[in-house]
C-alpha cells in the first residue's frame, strides 16, 4: 500500500506540472500574439491578465477564493479598458484557461455551494464580456459560442466533482451516526445494568437492616460504587447521544470475548498471535471502553480479511502505557512503553498485519468507512486511534484509552 500511494502522490505532482505548463505554453502564445500588434501597449494587458491567470491557478489550493475573484476582476476590468480603447483584440489563451480551471476548482470546493455558484456564474458574464473584445460581430459571435461550450464543459465536471465529494461527505457522517447511535445503546445498557444492581443491592439491604445490622454498611458502600459507576456511563451518555431501540441488552463485553473473536478468526484466516500484558483485567477498564475496544478489534480483523487476504500473520496485543502525546522522539511507532509516563496510563490495543500485499481487484471496490465510524467511537470516549503503515511495512491500527488504577 506504501508504493501505491507514492505512484499516486507522483501522478497527482506530475498532472499539476502538465496543467501549469499548459497554461504557461497558452500565455507565451498569448504573448507572440501581442507582439505582431506593436502598435497599442493597451493589447498587454490580454498576456498580463494571463499571467495573473497562471498564478491564481497555482495558487489555487491555498488561495481558492482571493486568486478567483482577482482574476475575475482583472478580467473584466481590462475588457473595460480594451472596450474604451476601440482596440479590437482576441481574448488571452491563458486568461481564459485558467478561468476554466478555477470555475472545475470552485465548484468542487468552494463552500458553501451558493458561493461556489455565484463565482461560477460570474466567470461565464467575464468569459462572455472577454468574447467582446473582437469588434466585429461575427467573430465575436463565433468566440462566445466557443468560450460558453468550454464553460458548459467546465461547469458539469465541477458540479460532477461537487456531487461525489457531497456524497461522500454524507457517508462519513452517516457512518459517524450510526456509530454514535450504537454507542449510546450500549451505554445506555449499560446504565440500565448498574441501576438494576442498585435496585436488587438497595432491597438486599432493607432485608439484611431487619436481621443483621451489621452487614448494612457494605451493602450501602456497593450501593455507591453501583451509583458511581451508573453516573459515569450516563455522563458519557449524555455527553454523545441517546438512542431508543429496541436491541437486546447487556452489559457489555468481556476479555474472553476478544479472545473468542481472535481464535474464531484465526480458525477461517490468518493466524493471530493476541496477548493481553500483566494488570489488565475486566476491571481494569469501564465496560464502555472494553466493549469499543472489542469492536475495534473486529473491525481490524475484518479489514486484514477484506483488504489484505495475502496476510502472513496477524499480531494483537493489549498492554498498559503512557498517554499518547509523551513518546520520546524517534522512537518507533505504536504504544508509550508504560516507564515513559509515570503516574498516568492508558490500555493499548494494537493490531499488526505482516506479510501482506493489498489486492488491487479489492481496492478498487471502495468503500471502507469502518475506521471512520471506530474513530468516532473511539473519541467519544476520549481516547484515541490511529492507522497507517509501520516503519518495518506492516499495517496497524491503535488505539488507546485512559484508565484508573488503584494506587496508581
């Protein structure tokens, strides 16, 4: 996957080469053409118009808005300035070239799409008023009609680029809903699971006050714990959505979960290698966060299966650490070693995939909007996750929560 996305990175370097030498090549031309005409310097300003062109294009990523309405005015008002002149005169190469390129770039990017429209409908009244500068009628007929097909062309493949990114767009965020509404249905159970425990422990006490009063001290310090712990799952709950199902409950997974869905994995795949590191139990972490990292290990599973069949073997681990933002520098990728961060840690789930080339037949099929939706949950619940590649070439995905140990 590193080489093909050094093959796009060049490609996509290499195009925007071609098209800034297109332009230059148009505005050399622009410029032979001016000077068969050395009678009027007004005619300069066709090339110097052009040569803003060329410049707005370039810019056109990090200036998207200013270098499109200079180059619109600059437009216009050197049309103005040729029409006052009685010079006649064909309209700049480059000038309207680049025209054309940033009406495709400012539909596609520009926000929000009223704007995006308003430029592209500014660019064709420029374009049109540049046609004018032949004074002779049908020339100048022949040119606007030529200028307004290449319009047309250039304002369908913008809207076209527009209508894929908004759709993809819409499928990120519906991904994220959809993960977030989930997430609230288990933290929603699993408030409905302390708050059950509360109910049974408080009628427990009631009947032990009767026959042993003794024992009414600790049934009320569990009590607190069931409510401390109902209180910081609601907390979560409000804090990222609330959804009404009707999904069956419970209270979450558990670390043999996890290692039921690796050994069911391993069975019909590549081998998995999963260890959990010494002080991490079920009540190490909130049922919340045991629950996400069981599902972010599905989908990575998953992912080794569906984009990387060719997979040697697959390692997981999960491990106490530091937090994310205190590595030393250059250390390797993954997980803070655990003596970097003294007094604060974080549980580390990480999944590597060895030995493996991306099928291209699969790649081509799109989609994957799983991390998407694991990152959503993940940072709903103030942790963090990453995917990439590892300097060694393996592909790995981490993520990594904040947790209490006691006497930490």
């Amino acid at each position: 996957m590193g080489e093909t996305h050094r093959i796009v990175y060049w490609i996509q370097r290499l195009s925007e080469i071609a098209l800034i030498g297109w332009l230059t090549l148009l505005l050399l031309l622009d410029v032979m053409v001016v000077l068969t005409r050395p009678d009027n310097p007004v005619v300069w300003l066709g090339p110097v118009c052009g040569a803003i062109g060329v410049l707005a294009v370039l810019l056109r990523r990090t200036h998207r808005i200013s270098g499109y309405a200079t180059l619109l005015v600059a437009s216009f008002v050197t049309t103005l300035i040729i029409g006052s002149s009685h010079v006649s005169g064909l309209p700049s190469f480059a000038e309207t070239g680049s025209l054309l390129i940033l009406t495709i770039a400012g539909l596609r990017w520009i926000e929000p799409i009223s704007r995006a429209a308003m430029f592209s409908i500014a660019s064709v009244v420029v374009l049109e008023s540049a046609a004018g500068r032949l004074r002779e009628d049908t020339p100048s007929l022949a040119v606007g009609f030529l200028v307004f097909v290449g319009w047309s062309i250039a304002a369908g493949v913008g809207a076209y680029l527009r209508f894929q990114l908004e759709r993809r767009k819409e499928a990120v965020n519906s991904v994220r809903r959809a993960e977030r509404l989930e997430l609230a249905r288990e933290l929603h159970d699993l408030v409905a699971h302390h708050i059950t425990g509360i109910v049974v422990q408080a009628q427990a006490a009631k009947i032990v006050a009767e026959q042993k009063p003794e024992a009414v001290v600790p049934a009320l310090d569990a009590i607190a714990g069931a409510g401390a712990d109902a209180l910081t799952s609601m907390r979560r709950l409000v804090s990222v959505l609330r959804a009404q199902d009707g999904a069956a409950r419970s209270p979450g997974s558990t670390l043999m979960d996890m290692r039921t869905l690796v050994e069911r994995f391993s069975a019909g795949g590549p081998q998995v290698a999963f260890d959990i590191g010494q002080g991490i139990n079920d009540q190490t972490m909130a049922p919340e966060v045991l629950t996400t990292l069981h599902r972010v290990l599905q989908e990575a599973l998953t992912n080794v299966r569906r984009h990387a069949p060719g997979t040697g073997w697959v390692e997981a681990d999960l491990r106490l650490g530091g937090p994310p933002d205190g590595p030393p520098a250059g250390s390797p990728p993954g997980p803070p070693r655990r003596e970097q961060h003294q007094g604060s840690h974080w549980v580390w789930l990480r999944v590597r995939n060895y030995g493996s080339a991306t099928d291209a037949r699969i790649s081509r099929l799109g989609g994957g909007f799983g991390l998407v939706g694991m990152s959503e949950r993940v940072e709903a619940l103030g942790g963090r996750l990453t995917a990439g590649h590892t300097y060694t070439g393996a592909w790995e995905v981490v993520a990594g929560f904040p947790v209490f140990l006691g006497g930490a």
